[in-house]
C-alpha cells in the first residue's frame, strides 16, 4: 500500500481512501487531540483540574455508598432464601 501511495500518478481520490485504511491498519486513531485549557495560565489550569478532580471524587464517593447499598440489600435478599 505504502508503495502504491508513493506513485506520483495516483489519482487524489484514491491516495485519500489508501491514506484511511493505511491509517486504521496501524492502529492510529482519528481523534482530534484538543486542549481546551490552552488559553488558561498554569495557576488557572491546575485549579480547573483540581475542581474537576474533587468533583469527580464525590461522584465516585457517591457512586461507591450506593453500589455497597445494593451490593447489602442483595446479601439480604440471598440470605432470606437459604
């Protein structure tokens, strides 16, 4: 493939659709990489992160007590039926 790209006659259409394929074979990906910090000063950026941190943790805090809620109430359930 790599050598049928590198033919100068190749007509754009098909260099285009080889380039695709040739991507996805290496395993590349066709995400866009964005920065949406990159306008910020480094004080300001670590304070976002820290905020997003911490807001995360809670979710995952909150998430935890209901999981072993449930993860309870099934014990019980399974232990009324023995």
């Amino acid at each position: 493939m790599q050598k049928r790209l590198s033919n100068p006659r190749i007509k754009e259409s098909t260099r285009k659709q080889l380039d695709r394929v040739l991507f996805l074979l290496n395993g590349e990906s066709n995400i866009v990489e964005v920065d949406f910090l990159k306008k910020l000063s480094p004080e300001q950026r670590l304070d976002f992160l820290y905020r997003q941190l911490e807001q995360l943790s809670e979710k995952e805090e909150k998430i935890r007590q209901e999981t072993n809620a449930l993860i309870q109430k099934a014990r019980q359930v399974v232990g009324t039926q023995i």
